[in-house]
C-alpha cells in the first residue's frame, strides 16, 4: 500500500517530535546534575571547563 503525502507528513512530524523530546531529556539531565551539585563529575566530561566552588564562601 502507498503512503498519501498526509502520512509522510505526520510521519516526520511524528520524528520530529521524539527528537525533540529526547534534546529536552538530555538537557534536563544535564542542568539537573549541574543544579544538584554534581559538577565535578559533569565538568570533567566537557574539556575546558571549570568549576568555581562558592558553598565555603561567606
């Protein structure tokens, strides 16, 4: 059975939604662990960045 261009067209709007879904997973997963304290571990993932610890500070 051919697909009608409806169908392709709710075919790729469907991709792109679960692309779009999976993007926004991933950058929650990473402000989440930022915001959690868990920078250390984030920042040796990503080359060149730094961490700037201010919880000692008055």
């Amino acid at each position: 059975m051919a697909q009608t261009n409806r169908s392709r067209v709710n075919d790729a709007c469907n991709l792109s939604v679960i692309a779009l879904v999976v993007v926004l997973a991933a950058l929650l997963y990473i402000f989440g662990a930022a915001m959690s304290g868990d920078t250390l571990q984030l920042t040796k993932s990503i080359r060149g960045a730094e961490i700037f610890d201010t919880r000692d500070l008055p």
